[in-house]
C-alpha cells in the first residue's frame, strides 16, 4: 500500500487497522491453544499429588517428573525461536501443539512412572515451543494502543486453566484417576490443532523474509474483513526514517543468534532471562509443589486440592488486574508493584498454615500478585523489548534459560523443604522476587503505548541493522 512518497510496511498497516473482529479470532485461537498449554502444566501439582499417594511415583521421582518437562520445555523453547524466526511462526505454532496432544493421549497409557516421565519430555517440548510462539505472534498481530489489553487477555486465558484444573482435579482424579487428566487435554489439543490451520501467517515476518506479496496478501484480507465493520485508520508516512522492517525487507537480511548478547541487546536479554526464571520459579518451584508440601505436613489429598483450588481464583484475578494495570500505569510500575506484593504475602503464608481461611486468603493474594506479574512482564514486556527478526529468538533464549534453571532447582526445592519446610522454600522465592523488582527499576525501559517499530527504532539499533545490511548477501545467516 502506498502513502505519501513511500510504501508503507506491514507494522504500519496491522497498527493502524482498528480492534475488531480480526483480533477477537486471533485471540480465541491463540487463547485455546495457551488455555491447553496451562492446563498440561497446572494440572501437574494435583497429577503429582495422586502419583505419591497412590505409591505409582515418591518424591524424587516426582522431580524427575518436573524436570523432564522442563529439560522438554528448554529444548521446545530454544529450537521454536530459531525455527520461528526463520520458517514462520505458523509453522512452528502448529506443530508444538500436535506434539504436546499427542504425547499427552499416549500418556494415558503409561505403565509405569518411568515411561510417564519419558513420555512428559516430549510433552514439554510442545509446552515450551507453545509460550515462546503464542504472545510474540499475538504482539505482532495488534496495535499499540490495545496491545497490554490484548495480551492481558491471553494471559488469563493462559492462567485460567490454574482454577479449572483444580476443579477438575478435584472431581476427575478421586473418581476416574490421575491418567484421565492427561486425555482430556491430550485430545482437546488436537482438535484446537485442526481449528487453527486456517490461522495466516505474520505479515511482520513475511515482509522481512523479503515476502512482500504474501505480506500484502494478508493484510489485504484483515484489512477488506476490517471495513465491514469499521474503516482502516489512515496515518500519514513518514517520509525518510529508514524502519527496520522497510530496510530488511529490500535486502532480506538475517541476524545472527548472537546479536542478543551484543552490545545494544544484552541489558534486555538479561532481564528477560531473569524475568522468566523468576516466574518460572514462582509457578513451579512453589505453586506446582504445593498440594505436595501440604500432603507431606498431614494434609490429605482432597484437603490439598482444595485449598489449593481456592488459592488459584488469583490466577485469572491477576490477570485481569495485569491487563487493566499495563495500559494505564505501564509495565515497569506493575511488574515491580507484583513483585514485592508476591514476596510480602508469600512471606505471611507459613505463619498462618494453622488457620485454613487465613492461608487461603494469604494464598490466593500471593497467587494474584504472581499472575500480574505473568501477564505483564513474562507475556507482555519481554516479547516487547525485542525487534520482530529477532523476537522469537529473544523470548526463546529467555526462556530456554528459565526452563534450564526451573529444571535444575526441582532437586534443590525438595531439599529446601526437607530443610526448613515451606519457609525455606518461600524464603529463596522471595529473595529472587526483590532482585527482579530492583532490577527492572534500575535498568528496565518503559514500553507502554509505543509500536513495536518505535520500541526497536533506537540508535543502537540503527547500528544493528547497518551492521547487518553492509554485509555480502551470502554472509548473512542465522545460527
């Protein structure tokens, strides 16, 4: 499309199309199969809870449990940035998720504990792949003004399963058996697979593939459905500020992987990283284990699933509180304000365990502070901080290492609490959560109602992409 004196790129194009019936499908399909991927991982803390107390697992073996998912998740994670930016995000969406269906039916079969935790690799391959894709690939998708609001939303669907699966946990494992947990989710991934065949392709990483056509193609589409309901919003070009995707996508350019530990990108990949083990931390080094820590202490494991089904209403509520708080104060403010509110009630729940409606409450405004802290740094802020040539290889390398750490401290979690019970757990979580918040304060950028362009538009990255663009065409690759 032409404007002015120049054409305008796809970013220009999907930013000024209006929010609408487009963006609600998208939406729905990327929020069904994230909802899946939530509730492959929640339902774990319940799965893992049956396994000892019907003698098929014991403790360690539960940890090797979570960290196969994890070692899955961290080579899912690593392989779908790379692929995703250099084969399509489409392509890399559909296939982690017939994986992880797959391996999840199969599941039900499983005879043993050994053959479950084999079988749960291959599962969080199509876990980590999944989270890597689904909030990048949204961002890319919606404009600026709705951006936190959108991802907000995909994250309560992420974070909702963390109730639903509770309830479920509740009614299927007493009744029916931990392996039925793994069906359900096994075949409702596969129908969402089919659904989701019909979903296009990202013009953002079409035009920079040098696929121009396919890109307008697209936006043509979105754009002619997008009038029926409300007109295109006209922006006027501007004329010679050379863009990143208008420059790469005259010349094709490809990036290497270690462009993120280069100079211009290294403080955000760190804080990325840091970001993501932190929540990772939070969900399963002390959310995932705690029905077990509650058995281990007398807690029966109906009792355990209840408290904590009550205690996870603070998933969706965060999210919700994350999406409203995003676009209004800004990521920064709302990622430190979770952190310390997360450590501060977490802090309080040993010391009201005797008192049921008290560490429910505790509980439950501890889960709330963890999830706002989900929707609006792990989904929203570090798919953000990256440019789209390298974005899925930003938050694949964030969370690879996240997963890589999340998996390594399984062991040291279940010495924690073999030490010092569940205030030496809460204590390390804590510790992680304050070095998080004083770190996004000190060298964190505020992102809140810029493009994904003007966030990338910086003299350093300028500097990027001449340094990129002044080499042979032959040399330019992606590792």
């Amino acid at each position: 499309m032409q404007e002015g004196n120049r054409r305008l790129t796809a970013g220009e194009r999907l930013d000024r199309i209006p929010y609408g019936p487009f963006h609600r499908k998208m939406l729905a399909l990327i929020g069904a199969g994230m909802f899946l991927d939530g509730f492959e991982l929640y339902m774990t803390a319940g799965v893992m809870a049956a396994l000892v107390s019907t003698g098929f697992s014991t403790m360690e073996l539960n940890a090797a449990f979570v960290s196969a998912t994890f070692f899955g998740m961290l080579l899912g994670a690593w392989s779908a940035g790379i692929l995703g930016d250099r084969f399509g995000r489409r392509f890399t969406y559909q296939f982690n998720l017939l994986l992880f269906g797959a391996a999840s039916v199969i599941a039900f079969f499983a005879p043993n504990m050994e053959m479950l935790i084999g079988l749960r690799f291959f599962m969080g391959l199509g876990l980590g792949a999944e989270v890597v894709c689904s909030f990048a690939m949204l961002s890319e998708f919606v404009p600026p003004q709705v951006r936190g609001r959108m991802i907000g939303w995909l994250a309560f669907l992420t974070n909702l399963p963390l109730f639903v699966t509770g309830l479920l946990n509740l009614w299927i494992i007493p009744k029916f058996g931990w392996e039925y947990m793994f069906l359900i989710g096994g075949v409702a991934a596969l129908i969402i697979w089919f659904l989701r065949k019909s979903m296009p392709e990202s013009p953002r990483w079409l035009e920079l593939q040098g696929r121009t056509e396919e890109a307008d193609a697209i936006l043509q589409s979105i754009e002619a459905g997008t009038r029926k309901h409300a007109p295109v919003q006209p922006e006027k070009a501007k004329a010679g500020k050379r863009l990143v995707s208008e420059a790469a996508a005259a010349n094709g350019p490809r990036v290497r992987l270690a462009t993120l530990f280069s100079r211009p990108y290294i403080g955000k990949t760190l804080t990325g990283m840091l970001l993501h083990s932190v929540v990772n931390l939070c969900f399963y080094g002390f959310i995932g284990w705690m029905p077990s820590f509650f058995v281990k202490q007398g807690a029966t494991v109906a009792t355990s699933l209840v408290w904590t089904t009550v205690m996870a209403l603070g998933a969706p509520v965060g999210a919700l509180i994350g999406l409203s708080l995003s676009d209004r104060i800004g990521r920064k403010p709302s990622i430190i304000a979770s952190c310390l509110l997360a450590s501060l009630f977490g802090a309080a729940m040993p010391f009201v365990a005797g008192n049921s409606a008290a560490l429910m409450a505790a509980g439950f405004s501890c889960f709330t502070a963890i999830y706002v802290l989900h929707a609006v740094g792990y989904a929203l802020y570090v798919p953000e901080m990256f440019p789209t040539e390298i974005r899925l290889r930003g938050v694949g390398v964030c969370s690879s290492v996240a997963r890589l750490s999340t998996a390594g401290v399984q062991t040291v979690i279940v010495a924690l609490f073999a030490w010092g019970g569940v205030m030496a757990v809460v204590g390390a979580i804590n510790a992680c959560l304050i070095l998080l918040a004083a770190v996004v304060a000190i060298v964190g950028t505020e992102t809140r109602g810029k493009t994904l362009e003007q966030i990338a538009d910086t003299d350093s990255n300028r500097a990027l992409i001449d340094s990129v663009l002044s080499q042979p065409a032959g040399a330019r690759s992606v590792d």
